[in-house]
C-alpha cells in the first residue's frame, strides 16, 4: 500500500514537472523570437494552453498529445503576436511538447523503476 501512495504522490509531482518544463520551454521561446514584453506572463498562458492540449490529447490516446499540444501551442501563439511562421510556429510546438513529455517520461520511468513499481 505504501508504494501506491509514494507512486501516486510521484505521478501528482511529475504532472507538475511537465508544467514547469512546458512553461520554462515556452518561455525561451518567446525570450528567443524577441519578446521581452510580460514575458513570464505570456509563458504562462502559453504553457497552460500547451499544457491542456497535451492532457485532452492523452485523453483520446498517446499521440494525441502530440497533435493537440503543438496545436493549441501554435493557435495562443498567435494570440501574442510572435513573428514567425505558421509553419515553424507549429514545428516549435512540437519540439516543446516532445521534449518536456520525453523529458517527464524518463524522468518519471527512473522514480517508479527506484521505487520498485517498475
């Protein structure tokens, strides 16, 4: 029962390690294409759309994460203006997504195999 818990905590502390990397990610993006206006506040609401898009595209299956997110990612980009192409806005997207769900993952795969779940 003890593992369940340590388990469980670790997949409610991990959910918050994507955040954090999806905001982090999505704000050396914006520092990277020139904006220097509310930046942590424009990550913000980047990452929190990137973010949900992730979660309703697991909902339905795995890569649909990696639709939905680069998705929602590209449609509140063009919201705050960023000079870039819809193309490379979209590509971004799914480098960010990719890179902070692989990143979650093999760390999350290291926490359960350390634990034993795994």
């Amino acid at each position: 029962m003890f593992y369940r818990i340590v388990t469980l905590v670790g997949g409610v502390v991990f959910v918050a390690v994507l955040f954090a990397l999806l905001w982090f990610f999505c704000r050396k993006f914006l520092e990277r294409h020139g904006v220097t206006d509310m930046v942590a506040d424009r990550a913000t609401v980047l990452a929190t759309w990137t973010f949900a898009g992730i979660s309703v595209g697991l909902l339905f299956a795995v890569v649909g994460a990696f639709v939905l997110g680069p998705w929602a990612f590209y449609r509140t980009l063009r919201g705050h203006d960023v000079p870039i192409s819809d193309a490379a806005a979209v590509w971004w997207g799914l480098a960010i997504v990719v890179a902070a769900m692989a990143t979650t993952g093999v760390g999350f795969a290291a926490f359960l195999y350390a634990v034993g779940a795994l």
